[in-house]
C-alpha cells in the first residue's frame, strides 16, 4: 500500500476544470515529481491533498486514513508538511522563531498552562526552540538563526520554509517549486539537501517543480499533468523520451538534456 494514494481526483472551479480523473500514489520513502505547464493543476493537488480544497470526485489516502474527511490541523498531525510556491515567512520573526511555528502541530501545553508559563510549558518550550535550532543547522542556517527572516536572500528563505515544515516531523513533505527562482549553484546545494534529508529521516516527499534539473536529479518517479489530466507517469529517464511530454512540456530531448 503506498504513503500516499491520490485516487480518480476531480475539482472545478466556476464550471473550469482544474483536475479531471487525477491518480498518483507515493511510496514510502520515495521522491515523485508532479511537472507540467503552468495551470496544470499540480498545486491544486496539494491543496487537496493538504485540505486547503476539497474535490467533486475522488479520493485521498495518507497511511489508511481519509483525508477528505480532515481539516488541514488535522491532516498536519498526521504527519504532512509542505512548502508554499512564493515563500510565506514570517519577516518580522527571527528565523528561529519562523520555525516554532512549525512545531504547533507537535506541542501539547493548553492554552491555560501556557497562559500562566507552567513549568511544563517552560520546558516543552525550552525543547521545541533547542530542535528548531538543530533543524536550521541542518538546512545550513544555524549561523542565522536569530536574524529576522525578512532579511534572508530568497535561497535561504527556502530553505527555512524546508526547515519550518520539518518541524512538524512530517512522515510526508510536499514542496511546492522548492527551487524557483534559485541559481544553478542553490539549485545544486538545494538537491543535496532534500536527498540528504529523505535518506537520513526516511521522508518521503512529493514536489512539484519546473526546474528540469531537480526533478530529473532527485526523483525516483515523475507524474506529468496537462490541462488539469495526467498524461504520463514513470520514471525520469522515461519520461525524459516521451513522446507526449516533449511535446506538451519539456520541448525536444536536447532542451531537456541542457535544461
């Protein structure tokens, strides 16, 4: 059974389709990559998936349990994290601080003992900040983590949002266009960083992306969708030489090989 089962999904939106009879399942441990043109419907699955929308038709599995039936809170405990398109830090925060947020899902203090700082709320806090700081070192922003996020270069910005999802020890992490509007030398740093991270926490991870050298660098399986259809699935040296895809997406072989 996989993680992730995306089953026969359809959502419209003022009689527009967005998805038409979408399936995509994630294995445990795997990377897959969702691509296709802009308006696709590859971050509305995420915002199915995550609770953000909910569909006509279909269903959406995490470990066994409906998500359809969940709010997003909920799905979150379960073990989903995510990344957004355009980052969503919080610019005033440290960028400790932007990665508390991301431990909600995982502190138990009500808002009583919070409110009247009991000592078990001292020390879950004490603990929540000490692994927040342990993940920005992982990510490669130990060395900023008091700094306002607002002041961090796009790259890093990324990378705290990667680091913000996390947080939550998510056994699933959705990363939406991790890599736009990076250059190849981030791009690069920031494959390294996602294929560390699934091989030493066991993640498994869904992204979505238009940078054909990350999808083709970390995924073991590739998912294309074309006007809101998945139109081929398999792997990236497959899909690389589908006829279909380089002609709705990627172009010719030789623009996929030089990217």
């Amino acid at each position: 059974m996989p993680l992730l089962a995306v089953e026969h999904l359809s959502i419209a939106f003022g009689g527009l389709a967005a998805l038409s009879d979408v399936s995509v399942a994630v294995g445990e441990g795997e990377i897959v990559a969702l691509i296709g043109p802009n308006g696709a419907g590859k971050t509305t699955v995420f915002n199915v998936v995550t609770g953000l929308y909910r569909p006509g038709r279909g269903r959406v599995t995490f470990a066994g349990a409906d998500l359809l039936r969940l709010a997003p809170h909920r799905i979150a405990r379960l073990g989903l994290g995510r990344t957004f398109q355009n980052t969503e830090v919080f610019r005033a925060l440290a960028t400790v601080d932007n990665v508390l947020v991301g431990e909600h899902p995982r502190l138990r203090a009500g808002v009583l003992a919070a409110a009247c700082w009991l000592g078990a709320v001292r020390r879950e806090e004490t603990a929540a900040r000490a692994r927040a700081r342990t993940l920005l070192a992982r990510v490669g922003l130990g060395d900023v983590a008091d700094v306002p996020a607002g002041d961090l270069p796009l790259g890093s910005q990324k990378r705290l949002e990667l680091a913000r999802a996390l947080a939550g020890g998510p056994r699933l992490l959705l990363l939406d266009e991790p890599a736009g509007g990076l250059n190849p030398t981030e791009t690069r740093t920031l494959m390294d960083l996602v294929r560390g991270l699934r091989d030493e926490l066991r993640l498994t991870i869904l992204v979505v992306e238009h940078d054909m050298d990350f999808v083709m660098g970390i995924s073991d399986r590739v998912a294309v969708l074309h006007h809101g259809r998945k139109i081929a699935e398999g792997t990236p040296r497959a899909i690389a030489a589908d006829p279909a895809v380089i002609e709705a997406y990627l172009g010719s072989p030789t623009d996929v090989a030089t990217g």
